[in-house]
C-alpha cells in the first residue's frame, strides 16, 4: 500500500479562498515534500520539511508536520486559478535512495 | 525546467512488441528514475538508478527493465508490450542525498493497443 495517502481526493474552492491538502504516511521518515502537476505535465516541487520541522512557510505555502500522527497539510492562501492542479505528497524512506509518492488531490479553483 | 528531456512524447505500440523509452538529463545528477503514473494509483515507481550500471527495482518492476550506460541516459524498456503498460511514464532526476528533491521530465503517454 501507498506509504503516502493525501486527503480529500478532490477539492473544489473559489477563487480566494484556502486549501488545505492532508497527507498521512506510515513509516519514519527523514523529510516530506510536496510536488504539484498542473494537467498533462511532470511534477514540480514546492516545499520540503524536516522531521524536526513542524511548520515551514513559503509564499502563500504553509506545510505542517505532526511526526507523532505521521501526518502533514498543505495550505494554500488566497487561492488563484492558476492553482487548479493536482498536488502530491512524497516521503523518503530510511535507508532507499528513493521517494514514494502519495495519489494526490486533485485541487479546482473556481474563478 | 531541469535539463531533462523524454523520448519519444507518445508512442503507440502493439501487444507483444519491445518498446524503449529514454530520460536524458543534462545536470549531470547522479540519480535517476522512472515511474508510471495511472488514474486511481497516483505516481508509482518502476525502477531507479543510483549511478552509472547500479539500478534497483521500485514497486510495479514487473515487466520492465533498465540500463543505465551513462550518467546522462536512463533507458526504460518493455520487452512485450501488454495493455497493463498503457500509462503515462515519468523521469525524474535528483542530486540531492540527503532529500532526495526530484525533478520531473514531461513524460511519454504510451498506448498499447
């Protein structure tokens, strides 16, 4: 099973409004990031925390991370059109050289 | 956008046939990656590379193979084609050892028909 699995699904907002994007994992991890995809394109990174972050900020980005609940959340403020993407959650795992990839929300924003 | 291309963008192939899929990076990073990417299962990881010749397998590894004769080409190949590999295929690369930070290549939309 997924280590990563982000929560909801799907969100549907208006423009301006917040979005918070959840994400729960299972193993310890060194680090979370978060990658968005905006349709038919490769995934692009947008933040990374530390396991011993709690809170990182960047723009109109703010992630948190709960590691006793193995959880993160994305928020975005102020939401804009161009917003309207899917966005993932990755996790290391202790001692692979690789990230697993959680199956994302996909985020509309309605203008 | 990282110096990462795919070849080819899209493929159409039929059952049964080989089809090779190639990342080509020019930021000289030392790992590679290649994952399938399918509605209702997120992005899932094929297999990886942590260097030139040294390949490791990821999760859905079954039916695919690597080769990595360079650091700035990574070759995904289908020996026979099934419909079960109609995906979209990404490269990712990263430098970063102690994150693991990927960069994304646009990907190949591959039908199996």
């Amino acid at each position: 099973s997924q280590q990563g699995e982000e929560d909801p699904q799907a969100l549907s907002i208006q423009e301006g409004e917040n979005a918070t994007m959840n994400c729960s994992y299972k193993t310890s991890i060194n680090n979370l990031q978060w990658y968005r995809q905006n349709s038919g394109r490769g995934l692009v990174h947008l933040i990374l925390i530390r396991s011993n972050e709690r809170e990182k900020h960047s723009g109109r980005l703010r992630v948190t991370l709960d590691t006793s609940k193995k959880s993160s959340s994305l928020l975005i403020t102020a939401s804009r059109a161009a917003d309207t993407a899917s966005y993932f959650c990755a996790t290391d795992i202790q001692g692979a050289q690789k990230l697993v990839f959680g199956q994302g929300t996909r985020l509309t924003i309605n203008p | 956008d990282a110096g990462i291309t795919q070849s080819p963008r899209h493929k159409v192939t039929e059952t049964g046939t080989p089809v090779t899929l190639r990342c080509h990076q020019t930021e000289n990073h030392r790992y590679m990656y290649w994952y399938r990417q399918d509605p209702g299962h997120g992005l899932r990881l094929i297999h990886y590379s942590y260097g030139v010749k040294d390949t490791d397998k990821g999760e859905v590894s079954d039916g695919y193979s690597v080769s990595r004769s360079k650091t700035e080409d990574f070759l995904l190949t289908l020996e026979s084609a099934t419909s079960s590999q109609t995906s979209v295929y990404f490269c990712a690369i990263s430098a970063d050892r102690a994150t693991y930070e990927q960069y994304f290549g646009p990907g190949t939309r591959l039908t199996v028909t």
